[in-house]
C-alpha cells in the first residue's frame, strides 16, 4: 500500500463533535440529522428501524450462521487473505487492524500488531464473530456488505458507542452473476486516521480479486450456450438458458417473445446478458440455484406471467452444471416437469419489507411513509421519487433493488425506468395505438408511460 504513512486529512476527534452530537439525537429517536454523510444516516436507519440494535452493545455476537459456498468462494477468500497479509505489517504499526470476512459478516481472519489485536478483542473483534449491521449496527465490514464501493465508517459514525474510538473501511467483493456478497476486506484503526491510500487500495484490492470471477462467469455463460444448443436440438418446446441471477443468456424465437428479449443473440459476458423484467422468473431462478446446489437431480416446475400474456405460462427448470457448480437453468416453455416449485417461496426466505421510504434532500434525511410515494423513476446513475414532499432523491441506489423491496407492498414495475404506487393511479389514459399512460393522483397529475412489454402486468394488478 503506497503512502501508508500519510493520514488523511479531517478532524482530531475522527468524525467530529456534529456527528457525535447527531448520533446523540438519532438513537434518543429524532430523524433530522443533517451533518450527517447520507451513506451513515441510511445505515443509522436500518440499524434503528429494520434491524434495532441496541446502540449501546459491548461486544459482537457470535456467529451463528453456516453459509454454505462455492470453490470460487474459497479462491475469494485466499485472495483477500493474501493481500490483508501483505500490508499487515505497516497497518500494524498505525495501531491497525485488517480482517476478511463471509458474506454474513463472520470474520474469517485478522491481522495486525499483538497489542491492537487484544484491544480488538475487547469488543469481539475476532474471529468467528459477526460484524454485519444486523448483529453491531453501522461498521466498515457489516456496511460494506449493504452498499458497493469502499466504504468509510469513522468514529461517532458507528452505530455501537463502544466503537466510536475506532475508524475504519471496508470493501465487498460480490458475485459478478447475482451480485450478491461474498467477501469484505477490510482495514481499521484504533484513535488515529486510516492511511490516505486505503480506499483505492480497497478498491484495487477487490477489482484485482473479481477478475476470475469475471474470467469464470464468461466461461459459464459460453457452456450455458452450448447446453442450450443440444437441448435445442432435442426438444420442440420454446427454450431458454438463463444465469442464477434470472438474466437471460440465450433464447429461442418463441422464448424471445414471451421473455421480452432478443432472439436466438447470445449474452455471454455477465454484464451484457438480457433482462426479462419478470419477478417472477428471477424468483424461480435463484430458487432452482438452491435446490440444485443440494440435490444435483433437482428439476421444477412453475408458473409465470410471461410478456404479452394474459394468463399463466407453465415452466419446467432443469439445472446446468459446470465442473459440480450450477451456473443457470434451462427453461422450457409449456413444459411442468418436475417437482413443483412453492408458491410461497418467499415465506422460507422472508424479506423484511420497508415501513418506511428512505430519500434524501440535499445532505438531510427524509423518511416517507409509503402512501406518500407517488412513483420511482430511474434517471441517470439516481432514482427519484415523486412524493407528496416534492421530488426527492432515493436512498436505494438501483430501480431493480428498489422493485424488489417494494414488490410485494403495492408497488409494480410498469416500465424500465418506472415503478409505480398502484394506490396512487387517478386515471388511466390510452393512446392512439392503444399504448398506456397512467395518470397519478398528484398536485400536477403526472403521467407515467408503460411500457408493452409491461401492459398485461398492470391490467392483472388494476383489473382492466
């Protein structure tokens, strides 16, 4: 790590006195905290509204889960090891630490000097001990898993007042397919500044670390391809291959039709692989990831509202393997072999739903009631929300994560760009070639186009 020994720039006290004194304010229940960065006051509200951790914890809990994982996994992990190793010595001397950890915050190892290390100790930070924000609140390990890029947590900015003479950043490295967490590497300091080069060497750190898993996901891809061309050859049923995030890697002309996307174009990088739109087959997807990675035999079946369908479609979901790891489904339409997939399948992973919005104004906080929510709509790298407090800011960073968490609380995806609050549709207007407007209950009565891919979708949910 370059320039190890020069401290960045800030206030002797870490974070400084504004935001201790607006932690004070946040924990005792107020919701205003203005001097506060939004990445920390979004973290301070699933701490106190999602997750309820008591600010005044001592120590980490124990971890409990046993995540299972992949080879892939154990090569991250190595990989993260062997650069937490090499800059082990000089993060020691500034009285530092660095960890790896899980995808559920478990410290796996540490490193650092024999002194810090026992101060460490005082508060759990060990191995097998669990720093998600769930389990100790706001931390560079347990936020970093919560957001993407490197992520700075200093002083009062931690959620746990027995880790606010603590300073430190974390990074995740996530599945390049679901870009779901695998790892976080992370660096902190006791009293004292992180080294100014720590971010980008986080950063440099996880990209270096993501480059097979890039090399392995475009390799998948191609024999996902290639196992779709042989069943293809096989079969009259309208065919798809799709990856274990839902994303679609090939499909055939009829597939193309009812999943939105291109026919018969091969999407071999992860990064340019199609998008259906549909829940519900990203739903059945990571599902059949699941089942396939305890029983290699598994096959199921399902229904799902394809694009341009008033009714059900019947789906059958066999498994593609690769060296003993499931890298994607093929899907066959029209089809109900195998064992039918639950229709409440969320029930066994339950996903918090949201009581409340969180947007930002300026560098303030505001936390919306549902109602309140008129439509997101994705601009540029933000998402916006139209609100009876006028147009704000997002918390979530992506229109897709936001649908999903809002999904099942009466808000619909009804274009690309657009999610809509089903409660707040005043009118609905049809265009001169039959397209769709919807037309809100707001001050100005804004109208949000939909889409034809997502027209059948919104007359089910509006009855029309």
């Amino acid at each position: 790590m370059r320039d190890v020994h020069r401290l960045e720039p800030g206030a002797a006290n870490l974070a400084g006195g504004t935001v201790l004194a607006a932690w004070e304010r946040f924990v005792q229940g107020e919701d205003q905290v203005p001097d506060v960065r939004p990445l920390v006051a979004i973290s301070w509200h699933r701490c106190r509204e999602q997750y309820r951790v008591d600010p005044h914890l001592t120590e980490a809990p124990v971890a409990v889960a046993e995540p299972s994982h992949t080879p892939e996994h154990d090569v991250v992990f190595a990989e993260l090891g062997f650069r937490a190793a090499s800059v082990a010595h000089e993060v020691g001397n500034l009285g530092g630490v660095v960890t790896v950890t899980d995808a559920t915050g478990r410290i796996l190892a540490e490193w650092g000097d024999q002194a810090t290390l026992a101060r460490a100790g005082d508060s759990n930070l060990a191995p097998w001990f669990c720093w998600s924000e769930c389990a100790v609140g706001t931390n560079g390990m347990g936020t970093a898993l919560e957001a993407h890029g490197p992520v700075p947590i200093r002083g009062a900015e931690h959620w746990c007042q027995t880790l606010h003479n603590w300073v430190g950043a974390g990074i995740a490295v996530r599945d390049v397919v679901t870009r779901e967490p695998i790892a976080v590497l992370n660096i902190c300091c006791w009293r004292s500044r992180l080294p100014a080069s720590a971010e980008s060497w986080l950063a440099n750190a996880a990209t270096m670390t993501q480059y097979p898993l890039k090399r392995r996901a475009r390799d998948s891809g191609a024999e996902l391809v290639a196992t779709y061309t042989q069943a293809r050859a096989r079969s009259s049923a309208a065919l798809a291959a799709v990856d274990a995030a839902g994303k679609v890697v090939i499909a055939d002309d009829m597939a193309s039709v009812l999943l939105g996307v291109p026919a018969r174009t091969p999407a071999v990088d992860p990064t340019l692989r199609w998008n259906p739109g549909l829940p519900e087959l990203i739903t059945a997807a990571r599902y059949a990831t699941r089942q396939a990675a305890h029983n290699p035999d598994w096959v199921g079946s399902t229904q799902i509202f394809a694009h341009l369908a008033d009714e059900p479609t019947s789906i059958s979901m066999r498994p593609v393997f690769s060296s003993g790891h499931v890298i994607g489904t093929l899907v066959s339409f029209g089809a109900s072999d195998g064992a039918p997939l639950p229709q409440a399948e969320e029930a066994a992973h339950p996903r918090a739903q949201p009581r409340r919005l969180v947007a930002m104004r300026d560098n303030r906080m505001v936390l919306l009631r549902l109602p309140e929510v008129h439509f997101a709509e994705s601009q540029g790298n933000d998402v916006w929300l139209s609100t009876d407090q006028g147009r704000l800011r997002a918390a979530s960073l992506s229109l897709d994560k936001l649908e999903g968490e809002l999904a099942d609380v009466g808000f619909l995806r009804v274009h690309r760009r657009y999610v809509v609050n089903l409660s707040r549709i005043l009118e609905i207007e049809r265009g001169p070639k039959g397209e769709l407007s919807l037309v809100m209950d707001d001050r100005a009565n804004e109208m949000v186009p939909v889409s034809r891919r997502n027209a059948p979708a919104v007359r089910r949910a509006l009855d029309i």
